[in-house]
C-alpha cells in the first residue's frame, strides 16, 4: 500500500494494522487482543499508522496528531513523525528511545532497536537531507543516522555507531563515524 498516497483511506489504514498485527504474532483472536493490549513494539506502529491516516485524510484529523505524538512518547519515549514513511513488517525489537524524523524513509522488514535516531543533518540548502533505509536492513542499539544517506539492502549498523555515509548492500558499519 502506497502510504504517500491522499487516498489512503481508514480501510487501507485498518489493512495495514492488521497486517502489521499479524506479524507481531496475532494469530488467533486471544493472541491478537494480547498484542494489542501489551505489546509495545506493535502499539508503536499502531500509533504511527494512525497519526500517518490522519496526517494524510483532512485538516480536520490533523488536531488529533499533538495528542496522538504525545502518545508515542509516553509509552516508551518514542517519536515517529507522520511525515516519516514506514513499510510493512518493520520491528522494534526493544522499542524505547526511538525517534525517526519527518522526511526519513524506511522500506520493509526492517528491524530497528532501542535507543536509535534517524534524523536530518540540518543543512537546508541541500535537498535530500533524511536517511532511506532500504529492506532488511538491522539497525542496533544506540546508532545515530544522521543526513541524507541511504543504508541499503541487508546492511547491518553496529551498536552506537553514528553513520554519516552511505552503507553498501550486504554490509556491516560500525564505530564513530561508522565505516
């Protein structure tokens, strides 16, 4: 489902949460009403999901998105902005302390852990200032990635690497600056 689409309608959103339900293991209805009401990491795309729909649909649906943020923080102190894009089955496999900004890009299968930030390198003049995390991708605890980078297919960040470059298919980059 193409989310940058304004046709993204309330049942492309509710198809996406299931599908994303389903991944975080809700195979049944008891295991579906257990993820839904304990499971962090599944209430954290929950949260963006819906946040993204009301971002997308009407300036109307646009004033729940300070208390739908607010949400996101509480509940472990995350912060995915509306504008980011997600793709489908993206794990947060300890999801605390995440924060993904406006204009990053995440494809799918991504698996994402605690304490990471994905963010723009603050330099207005040049236009592609968010990182795109290409499919498969892992990115460990503690990684910074910082500007318009791509990390692409399969690439794993180290824990706390800070990555300011791009990061070749099939790869591994750690340390400060990441190589």
């Amino acid at each position: 489902m193409n989310k940058d689409d304004p046709e993204y309608s309330f049942s492309s959103c509710l198809k996406d949460i299931s599908q994303d339900l389903l991944f975080y293991g809700g195979k049944n209805l008891l295991s579906k009403i257990v993820i839904f009401s304990l499971s962090v990491s599944f209430k954290l795309i929950f949260w963006y999901r819906l946040s993204r729909y009301c971002y997308l649909k009407s300036k109307m649906t646009r004033r729940a998105l300070p208390l739908i943020k607010y949400r996101q923080y509480i509940l472990g102190g995350n912060e995915i902005d509306y504008r980011a894009k997600l793709g489908n089955r993206v794990k947060f496999a300890h999801p605390s302390g995440v924060i993904i900004g406006a204009g990053v890009i995440i494809e799918d299968e991504v698996t994402i852990f605690q304490q990471t930030t994905f963010g723009s390198h603050g330099h207005k003049d040049e236009p592609k200032s968010y990182p795109i995390i290409k499919q498969g991708a892992i990115i460990y605890s503690g990684a910074k990635i910082i500007g318009g980078l791509t990390v692409h297919e399969n690439a794993v960040i180290g824990a706390n690497s800070v990555v300011l470059t791009d990061v070749p298919k099939n790869s591994n980059a750690v340390g400060i600056p990441a190589k």
